[in-house]
C-alpha cells in the first residue's frame, strides 16, 4: 500500500517544499535488493535537505547522468557540488554543470551526505532490504522525503496547504482506480 501512495504524497507535497541549497553533496551508496547489490545516488544541500535519489543496478557515468539530470531538472542547477573522487561523477558533473565548481578534496565529502546514508540504511535494516527495484526506488524516496519533512524543509503546516496538499492526493487516487 505505501508503495501505490508514496509517489502520490510526494508529488502532492512538492509546491510545499523549500528551495534547495546551492551546494550539494553527492555521493553513492549501495542496498541490497532481491539479493542483488544496487547503487543509489543521493544529493543533499547544505543544509541537510535530500535533494534527490537514484537506485542504479550500475555505477557508472550513465546512472550518473540520470541522476543529475533528474535532480537538475527538478531543483535548478548547483553553484558548487561536493563529491567523493569517482571518476562517473565528475565526467557527468563537467558535462551538464561545468559552471559549477567541483569539489572532490579529500574530507571535503561528507560527513553531511555520509551521515545520510547511515540513516538510510538503518532504516532498511529492519526490513530485510528489498525485493524489487521498484520497491527500492519507493522505500527510499519515502525515506528521504519522511526525512526532510521531519527537518523541517516543506511548510505542510501553514493555512489551506494541508487540505491541498490531501485534496490533490485524493483526486490522484480517484484517477488511478
């Protein structure tokens, strides 16, 4: 059920959500699903909002270009982008963003974005990891979006926005029956 809902909610909630920073982290991490390894790319700004995620069967520079095009296309490009020294990512990063300063000094990475995936996973720990991609994909944006809204990121409590917010979820579910 939270998979069908999920992708509702967070569609339903993105006119609420802050603007994100101009400084990125990004990084990869790895979750087992259907016991297979998968990558997923996160980004998170400086101020610790998740700015977009990825699951990958691959690491290479063609996930890359996906997830910065998707997180690009959704948030506008980055003043600077903080990443480890992985060579599909700075390709990909000189490719769509070369305005942007890249910085991959070491420790310049990420305890911001390191520290998130410990999160992430222990999160998924209970559940005995995956099963599907498409589960992975969901499980992980619901994570990050519980995330930021526990942080703080989406103004869900301000006036009419949480009866939009539900009355444009419930309009979704009556068009997908």
């Amino acid at each position: 059920m939270p998979q069908r809902f999920t992708p509702l909610l967070i569609d339903a909630a993105r006119t609420c959500r802050h603007a994100v920073g101009r400084r990125w982290f990004v990084d990869k991490t790895y979750v087992k699903v259907a016991g297979v390894w998968r990558y997923v790319y996160r980004a998170v700004d400086g101020h610790g909002q998740v700015i977009d995620v990825y699951v990958s069967p691959r690491r290479d520079i063609v996930a890359a270009r996906t997830f910065f095009t998707t997180a690009i296309a959704g948030h506008g490009e980055p003043d600077e982008v903080v990443t480890d020294r992985a060579a599909a990512l700075a390709k990909v990063i000189e490719e769509l963003v070369p305005q942007a300063l890249h910085n991959s000094q070491k420790y310049a990475n990420n305890n911001r974005v390191e520290c998130d995936h410990g999160r992430l996973k222990a999160r998924l720990r209970p559940m005995r990891w995956l099963k599907t991609d498409r589960t992975a994909t969901v499980v992980i944006a619901d994570q990050s979006f519980i995330q930021n809204l526990r942080r703080g990121h989406y103004e869900l409590g301000i006036d009419a926005r949480v009866s939009t917010i539900f009355a444009a979820l419930q309009h979704s579910t009556n068009l997908s029956r």
